[in-house]
C-alpha cells in the first residue's frame, strides 16, 4: 500500500515533463549564450591579432621613414664637411706645392754648390763663377710663411645629445591601444527633446570594395572592376569635420583618390574629376581635376586624412538661376595641411564623401 503523501504516477509524469522542458529550455538558452560568447572570444581575437598587424606596420613604416631621414641628414653633413675640406686645404696644398718646389731648387743648388767647391779656385773657375750667379738669382733668405694650427679650421661635429630625450619622450607617447573602436558619427540634427545620430556608411553592392558590418570600413578587394566608392548618401555638411584613416595600403597609383564631390557620376575610375576635391595616395591634391602646386605626404598605414569644409560664398545676386557657390577647404595629413577654394557649378546642401584605389589591399575607415 503507498504511503499517504507519496505523489501519484500522473503527477509525477507530469513534473518529470515539465522538469525535461525546462532543462531542454535552459539547454537551449545556455547555447545561445555558449555562442554568443565564442563570437565575443572570435571578436577579441581578431581585432587584437588586426591591432598587433596594424601596430608592427606602422611602426615599420615609422622606422623605415625614420632611418631614412637620419640617412638623409647623414648625408648632407658629410657633404658639409667636404665642402669645407675642399675650400680651406686649397690654399695649403698651394703653399705645400711652393715649398716642395723651393725644396727641389734648394737640393739642386746644393749638389751643384759641392761640386764647384771641391773641385778647387783654379781648375773650377767657371763652375764657381756660374754657380755664385746661379745662387744670387735665388732668393735663399724668402720663406713662404705657414699659417699657424690656431689660424687653420679644425672641424667638429656638434651633436645636441638631447634629441635621444626628445624623441625618446615622443616614441613612448606614440599610438595608443583602445579596447573599443572610436565612435563614427555621420549626421548630427537636433530635434525637440534630442538628436538623431546618423553613422558614417559606404554604399553596399558595390563590386570591387568589401564592407564591414557597420559598412564604415571599406577594403579594395581583389576583384577587376574598379570605380569609385561613394558614400550611401550626401551626408557630409559645412562646418564639420570629416575623417579617413588609412588602416592597411595596398600598392599606390597615381589615380588614387579619397575625398568628396557634389554628386555621385558613375563612369569615373576616380574622384579626380570636376566637381570634386580629392588626395591621391602620393600625396598629390586635386580640384576639380586639375593638380594643385602644393602636396601633402603620401599616404601610408596610419595615415589620417581630414576634410573640413566652409562656405564662403553662397551663390550669385540672381538666386533664380542657382549661381555657384565658393567652399574653403582645408585638407590635413601628417601634421601638414592645404588650404584652398573650391567652385562649385551649383549650391548644394550637403557633400558626398568617396574613395577609389586601383590595387587592392587598401582598407579605410571613415568618421
């Protein structure tokens, strides 16, 4: 007989599938979260072994530019130094070439002066006579004067030591690592009660260019097609600043080109190109397609390009017929900048940003 608070077989039944649903339930929710934390273990695998990729070739880049231009300096120094060598020892060698001359002359008259002398008054009239003419035409008491070791340059090197310091002190402040990207704002328009933030983003389905996730990042692949990448929408404005930075490089060509333009014109293989301002990866600046005389460093892994853009004029006194519109453009990269006007056909609200890069391997970011 079953004892009185022992449960029914229905109701154990019962239990056991609701025990079996719940631990299949908690199966369930542990996967997901097994999952999701091998794709944050995935994410902070790669982004660190990208940041140590990103690191080493930066800063082989900076040793490369760093030896070269120690190199550079090498050079101009020791052509210092032998432009000086050149110009001061001249006049020595001069003299030396006079004293090496008197000393000749001086041994010559010398042997001649023997030989006169021991060969006696009466049998070596003539040798005696023609030496003492020979002797008094030469000045025997003129000395050329050499100048003094305090009188002659002496040249040093002078090194300031405390430029290991300076550059000590700048090489242990370079880069830093960040354990979240920096954020990458497109559009900012106050509203009543907040603001709506829009991101930075490439246009998609693009051939030729892959995207990130977050379609901020845009790397040149291996595909044939080329062309320009443009933003996903004309969402650069007046007053702001734009920024691209050069993550990887790739091999460089003149036709390169990161910048922004009025619109987007299919059928370009760049922006240099009218109605758009743009620097290509060697440095060089274009507006509206034609070359600047002033350029900025090439491009290298690392690199941070920056536009900033403001109106300086805003069409013509006809506002009817659209008229133009003047922008002033400052471009920045590598500490230098170029600021110049830019002429627009047109007035236009807001700007596209784009890039284009013939070989692949370039990846760049844009906030």
């Amino acid at each position: 007989m079953r004892e009185a608070m022992e449960p029914e077989p229905e109701v154990l039944l019962q239990e056991a599938r609701e025990n079996v649903e719940a631990a299949q339930s908690y199966r369930r929710e542990l996967g997901q979260r097994l999952q999701g934390l091998r794709e944050a273990q995935r994410q902070i695998k790669e982004s660190a072994s990208q940041t140590r990729d990103v690191l080493k070739h930066h800063f082989s880049d900076l040793k490369g530019t760093l030896g070269k231009l120690l190199d550079e300096r090498l050079v101009t120094l020791l052509q210092e130094v032998d432009t000086i060598e050149q110009e001061t020892i001249k006049p020595l060698d001069d003299c030396q070439k006079l004293i090496e001359h008197g000393v000749n002359t001086a041994d010559d008259l010398v042997r001649e002066g023997e030989i006169a002398i021991h060969g006696g008054i009466e049998e070596h009239n003539d040798k005696l006579w023609n030496f003492t003419k020979k002797a008094s035409h030469i000045q025997l008491d003129s000395l050329p004067e050499v100048p003094l070791l305090v009188d002659v340059p002496c040249l040093s090197a002078q090194l300031d030591d405390s430029i290991l310091n300076i550059v000590k002190d700048h090489i242990f402040k370079h880069g830093t690592v960040a354990s979240r990207p920096p954020v990458q704002i497109e559009e900012l328009i106050e509203k009543p009660g907040g603001i709506i933030v829009r991101w930075c983003k490439w246009t998609t389905g693009f051939e030729g260019y892959s995207l990130s996730s977050r379609r901020n990042i845009a790397l040149r692949n291996d595909a044939e097609s080329s062309g320009v990448l443009y933003s996903s929408a004309p969402t650069y404005f007046c007053g702001q600043t734009l920024t691209f930075r050069v993550e990887t490089v790739g091999q460089p060509d003149r036709r390169d080109s990161i910048g922004v333009c009025a619109e987007k014109q299919n059928g370009y293989d760049s922006l240099q190109r009218d109605q758009a301002v743009c620097i290509s990866t060697n440095g060089a600046v274009f507006v509206n397609g034609k070359e600047m005389t002033n350029q900025l460093p090439a491009v290298t892994s690392g690199s941070t390009v920056t536009f900033d853009i403001e109106a300086v004029t805003l069409g013509t006194a006809n506002s009817s017929e659209g008229g133009g519109v003047k922008l002033r453009v400052t471009i920045s990269s590598s500490n230098r900048e170029v600021v110049f006007d830019w002429l627009l056909d047109q007035s236009c609200g807001s700007l596209y940003f784009g890039c284009s890069f013939f070989y692949p391997g370039w990846k760049v970011l844009v906030f």
